[in-house]
C-alpha cells in the first residue's frame, strides 16, 4: 500500500503542478483581415449557402477553400485528427502559409495530445495556433489528463465544440464536421452521416467576429507557451517536407482524383442566414460566470420551437431532453403539430453512455405521439463510405416548419445546453429545407433508419429494408455485451453530463 500511496501522491502532485503551470500573459489580439480585394469570391459564386450532406464532397470543399484561399484561412475545430484527411488538409494549409495566406487555427485540448505536428506547424511564419480552454499537464497525459480533469473539475469540462472554417472572410463552411477521416467516410471501422453548410457572403464576416472572440478570449493559450516541445527549424522544416510527402503518397494521389471536382461552382441558394453561437465565458469555472454568459444557441432554438406551428424536424446524434423541452414537444404534439427525430440507434451510437439517457426517456418521447427514427448500423452514407464500416449519425439540425432550418454542433443534450459552447447558422428558406428533406428521406421513415414505437406495452423495432420488412424486440443489431453496457451505464447519476 504504501508504494501505491507514493504514486498515487505523485501523480496528484505532478498534475497540481502542472495545472499551476497553465500560463498567464499579457495577450496579443489578433483580428480577422479585411476582405480583399483581389478575390470577389460574391461576385463569381453569389451570395447564399449550400448543403454539404455528402462526405467527399465536404471534404472536397474543404481543399478547394484552402487551396484557392488569397489571404487568410481562420479554422475553429473541437477536433482535429492527423490522419489521413487531417494531414492532407493541413498540407493544403502549409501550402497556403507558403503562398503568404495568414492562417489562424484554434482547436480544442481535449483531443490534442501535444501532437508535435501541431507544434512545428506553428513554427511558420505564417501560421498561428492556439489550444482553447487547455490542460497544463502536458506529460504522461494518458495518465495526468484524467486526474486533472477530476482536480480541476469545473474548469476541464466545458469544452469549445464550436465548428467552422473561414476563407478570405466571405466563404465559410460550419456545421457538424471535425476533422477526421470517419467525418469524410475514410475511416476503416466507423464513419458518419454529417452535415455542414457552405455559405458565401456578409454572413462570413459575422462567424469571423465570432471566431475572433474565442481566438481572443483568455481561454485560447498559443502552442508556444503550452507545449514543452520546443521544434527546431530544422525539425519544422523536416516535417513540412513529411506533409508534402504525404501529400504526393500514391494513396492520397488515389484519394484526391476520386472527390468531385468544381464544388465551387455548384449553385447557392439565396437564404437569409444568422450565425448563433455561445460566447467563450460559456467554458468559465465559476457558475456565476457561466450563467451571465448564458446558453445563447439553446435560448434562440427554443425561441423557434415555440414559434412553431406544423412541423418540427429534429437531427441529434446524441439526444438527451429535458422535462421542459419534452413538455414544449408535447405542446406542439397537441396543437396538431408533427414531430419527428432522428438520432443514433444503440448500435451506431459511438457513445454507449449517451444512448443511456435517450433510452431512459425514449418511452416518453413515444408516448407523446413523437417519431422517433434510429440510424441503423449498415445505413448507406451519401459519398459512401470505407467498405465494412459501421455508421453512426453526427449530423446536427432542426428545421422548423419547412422555412427555417438550423445546422451546427447543437446536440439535444444537456451538455450543449449548459456545458460545451456551441454555433451554426439559422436559415430562412423555403427551397434549402425541401432539398434537406429529400436527403434525408431514406434516413427518416425510409429503409436506414429503424423506427421504434409500441407493441402493446413493450417496445418493438420496425424497418423495412430491401424489400424486406424487419422488427425487433431488444436494440437492434445491437450485441448483448453493449446492451448489457448500457444497461448498466444507466444506472450512473450522470445525466447532467451527458
């Protein structure tokens, strides 16, 4: 025992210290650049937005924003993986950093790890990093980060889960998508169903003033004062020679030749648009704080749930209500209003704890007369997808009464509500909304989806499928180990986190 006391009172002493370490220093603002004026990207595209519901094509955009990009590229992601998408749109970055495009990225410590490529991409001239809301141990984090987040609790939770990508500040793309190869139908075991917008015009200076915020906020800590790794510039050259190599990879070569090609050109829809979004004391450790600040995103939707009169369409991957938004449902439910949702099935849900809380009010929900529709784990995904992964549902929207539809990082949980800032864009039209609904036909009452419902007083699954019609009485496709996982997740008292 007294060996494992030593460690334990090690580690306790080393994440302390390294808490104690996270910096504190006289901050250099840094604001968006004006449009300029070489590059009338409203003049060749238009004004308006897009759908950007098929993976390769959401990440096709993402290259073609880069790689056109004239001088500046301001990126906000919760997550940012160095995988195979990730490292050739950071290839794309470090080739508009060499064309003299400023770039300015502000990603979220939870998912970093001190990847030492970030640390030498911040080496460039060119090129500014900063880690949102960041953990001080910077060591052994496998290990330390756990213990900080239980030291530091209140501060290590609230995490920035704010999406969005801005090119010469009038285009931007901001939705649901990080940055990630199961984001774009890439990855080997698991990939989503997602939605982005891309949107084109005044509204991209508006998400730029947002993005300027956090970039600005006291969360968002420099590479260069966090991460030990002090790169030489002979490493950070070594490793842009690597991104380029990657790039140049047979594989990748393979990979960009397949994505579609002109995504630029494709038509706009004119829509007036809205950006909506949690301001950055959202993520602050003292409540007080964090109650002034306010949930912001969640305050404008419920405003447009309640100004609904015939038909509410919901998309959450991650669905937890309250009592009060079931009741608000419930209203709508009675004044002759339909409600639909979408949202994970047990086995598409990549966050078995999460589908605890929807399951212990999925009863409810039924009984209120609400659809409810569960991604099916072989769900064909617009774009397709790497052969014999599952699918899961990522995409996060609400459209209401066929004109105006939201699409961000907005879950239908707890988390979003009061924990993690989130944004998106609120659009107004008519034509935008029908073409989602169309997508979306195959995944809500179509053969992708199941859809649970009564059987007498027990649950029952229903889903016809190539030509086919299926049912069952326990989570479908489903194991009995993750069944069995939920159940007992359940039984945590954690639903405020979720």
């Amino acid at each position: 025992m007294s060996g494992l006391r030593w460690w334990l009172t090690s580690l306790s002493l080393l994440v302390a210290g390294a808490i104690n370490r996270v910096p504190r220093f006289a901050r250099e603002p840094s604001y968006r650049l004006p449009v300029p004026a070489g590059t009338p990207w409203q003049q060749r595209l238009g004004t308006g937005v897009r759908l950007l519901w098929d993976n390769k094509d959401a990440l096709a955009t993402r290259l073609a924003l880069i790689q056109n990009a004239k001088a500046s590229i301001d990126a906000q992601y919760y997550q940012w993986r160095a995988d195979t998408s990730g490292k050739l749109l950071l290839a794309a970055v470090l080739d508009a950093a060499e064309r003299g495009v400023r770039v300015r990225l502000l990603i979220d410590d939870v998912h970093t790890d001190d990847d030492p490529l970030i640390a030498r991409l911040n080496v460039h001239q060119n090129v500014s990093i900063r880690l949102f809301n960041p953990f001080g141990s910077r060591v052994l984090t496998p290990i330390t980060r756990p213990l900080e987040w239980l030291w530091d609790f209140s501060r290590a939770n609230h995490r920035m889960h704010n999406k969005a990508l801005i090119v010469d500040g009038e285009l931007v793309v901001l939705g649901g998508r990080n940055v990630g190869d199961e984001y774009f139908g890439l990855h080997p075991r698991r990939n989503f169903l997602d939605m982005d917008l891309l949107a084109v015009g005044p509204i991209a200076e508006d998400v730029a003033e947002a993005f300027d915020l956090f970039y600005n906020a006291q969360w968002a800590v420099p590479v260069s004062r966090l991460i030990s790794l002090r790169p030489l510039k002979r490493e950070a050259r070594q490793a842009f020679k690597n991104l380029k190599a990657f790039w140049d990879r047979p594989q990748c070569q393979a990979l960009l030749a397949s994505l579609p090609r002109d995504v630029l050109e494709q038509p706009l829809h004119p829509a007036g648009m809205e950006v909506l979004f949690d301001p950055p004391s959202k993520v602050h450790p003292l409540r007080k704080q964090r109650r002034r600040a306010g949930s912001r995103t969640a305050i404008a939707l419920g405003r447009l749930a309640r100004e609904t009169r015939h038909e509410l369409l919901v998309v959450s991957p991650y669905l937890v209500p309250s009592g009060e938004i079931l009741g608000q449902m419930g209203q709508l439910k009675g004044a002759g209003a339909q409600v639909r949702i979408l949202t994970n099935s047990l086995a598409a849900n990549d966050v078995v704890i999460a589908h605890s809380g929807y399951a212990a009010q999925r009863h409810a929900m039924l009984a209120t007369g609400i659809e409810l529709f569960e991604l099916a784990s072989d769900a064909d995904l617009p774009g397709g997808q790497e052969a014999g992964s599952q699918s899961g549902l990522h995409a996060k929207l609400i459209a209401y009464d066929k004109r105006r539809l939201f699409v961000g990082t907005f879950n239908l949980d707890p988390r979003s509500i009061f924990i993690n800032t989130e944004m998106g864009l609120l659009l107004d039209c008519p034509a935008i909304v029908a073409e989602l609904e169309a997508q979306l036909a195959p995944y809500v009452g179509g053969g992708q989806s199941w859809q649970p419902g009564f059987s007498g007083s027990a649950l029952l699954w229903r889903r016809s499928h190539q030509g086919e019609q299926w049912s069952a009485s326990v989570e479908p496709q489903a194991s009995l180990w993750r069944r069995f996982l939920a159940r007992v997740l359940s039984w945590l008292p954690v639903r405020s986190q979720l």
